[in-house]
C-alpha cells in the first residue's frame, strides 16, 4: 500500500493531530483526545485524485466493514506541521468505542505511523 500511496499523491511532510494510538485487532488505531499532552505523530500526502484515492483507502483500511461495522472512519482534522503551521488532514480514527480496544500503544515510526492526508480544497 505504501508504494501505490507513493504513486498516487505526494508527501508534504510531517505532522501531528491530537489523539494517541491504541490496539485494534493487532493494528494501530487513532483515538481524538482533547488533552494537551496527547498527540501522534505521522506524515502528511497531498493526494492527485483525491475522490479515486480516498476510496480505494477507505476500502483498505476498512476491509468488509461498512458503517458502523468499520474499524476505522475517515474525519478531517487539523494537522499540527513542523514549524507551527496547521493544515486540514483526511485522518482514519478508531470507529469503536474506547472501552472495547486495547491498551494504549506508543506513538512512533516503529508502533505504526499514521498518514495524514490533505483534504480536497
């Protein structure tokens, strides 16, 4: 997925959204938090074909779920850059209720990185 992502939009750099990562059937999953010491980090896309490509991911990070059934939804959020500047980013959340996931994982390279993308403006 990440060589045809690469083909497909083109990276922006580094970010991060307030939120931390958790355990979801063994993959990372975005959890929004409000409090201030809680973000995680990823990497920002500008996508080509923002409709085509977004869709194409929505079936990959969803698999057969569908609705309410998903892992994951897709939400736009707002993308801290390096150097301070703030962007709209496409980022998938955890689409299940907190209680039901496991632990918290660390936010690193490593545990999984989150790929933020830019919304179509």
């Amino acid at each position: 997925m990440a060589r045809w992502l690469a083909a497909r939009a083109r990276w922006q750099g580094q970010g991060r959204v307030p939120g931390r990562l958790v355990r979801l059937d063994g993959y990372p999953a975005l959890v929004p938090s409000d409090l201030p010491d809680q973000w995680v980090s990823g990497d920002i896309y500008r996508l080509h074909v923002p409709a085509r490509t977004l869709a194409r991911l929505d079936r990959y990070e969803n698999g057969a779920g569908r609705g309410r059934f998903a892992a994951y939804r897709r939400v736009i959020c707002e993308a801290e850059c390096r150097g301070g500047e703030r962007r709209s980013a496409w980022v998938y959340v955890c689409n299940r209720p907190v209680a039901q996931i496991m632990p918290r994982m660390r936010s690193s390279v490593r545990a999984g990185s989150t790929r933020l993308r830019m919304p179509n403006r």
